[in-house]
C-alpha cells in the first residue's frame, strides 16, 4: 500500500515583497511622466508669463528644478523652492498654482506678488488618463 502526505507552503512573504516593490516602481513611474510632461510644458523665455500659461524657466537650468519625491505610498511632484528662501516663503510649487505674496530676503526686505499660474495641476488633468494605465502596467511587470 503507498501512503502520500500533502503539506501546503505559503509564500505570502514573498508575495506581499513583490506587490510593496510593484507598488513603489509603479510609482515612480507615475512620477516620473508627471515630472517629464511638466518640464515639457515649460520655455525657456526671459521675463515672467502670463497668469493663465505655464511658468518660464529662465535657464536650461531652470528645467532641471522640478523634482518628485516618494515616500510610502505617495509622490510629491514639483520645483523646488526658491534659491535664496527660507521659512519665510511658501514652497514655490505652491506660489505658482496658486498665487500669492514672498518676501524677498537680503538687503532690502520687500515683497513679491506672483500671481497665479497653475501647471502642475493642468499637467496632471491632461495626463488624467494615462496615468491609471501606467500604474497598472508598472504593476503588472512586476507581479505579473
């Protein structure tokens, strides 16, 4: 007579290593076609824009600025803040989707009102929807 034993063996460990690894690419990559359409929509032109259009990036430099962020679940997507600011000043992603008022910091103290320029947020309507795909394609490379 043949005996035969079963045993079963999870591998939920590994599994839920593969789907946070998915997770933080598929981010990423998120991220980075945000931030990439971004630097697009952006010219290099002296002077400032008009309030609708996007921001002028003043250098090649200056398209350089815009960076993301992951941590955990999340991504933050922007320039960074303005060379010679400190805690006085509002983050410049947000001075210019929505406006508003910076002291500018040396000798002479004064304030600088920008105003309104959103394009971050039109960058991501416009990419609205690609992104889901994206995420979901990123996920599937890795479990998949």
């Amino acid at each position: 007579m043949l005996k035969t034993t079963a045993r079963t063996v999870n591998f939920f460990k590994q599994l839920r290593v593969r789907v946070k690894r998915a997770k933080r690419d598929a981010i990423y990559s998120v991220c980075g076609l945000i931030r990439r359409d971004a630097i697009n929509r952006l010219r290099v032109r002296p002077g400032s824009s008009r309030s609708p259009a996007a921001p002028h990036a003043h250098t090649k430099g200056g398209l350089r600025v815009i960076d993301f962020h992951v941590s955990g679940n999340t991504g933050i997507i922007g320039p960074r803040k303005f060379p010679s600011s400190n805690t006085f000043n509002k983050p410049v992603t947000a001075i210019h989707e929505f406006g508003g008022q910076v002291f500018t910091i040396g000798r002479i103290f004064r304030p600088v009102v920008y105003p309104k320029r959103p394009y971050m947020s039109k960058t991501v309507e416009k990419l609205g929807p690609k992104l889901p795909r994206q995420y979901s394609v990123q996920m599937g490379r890795i479990l998949g």
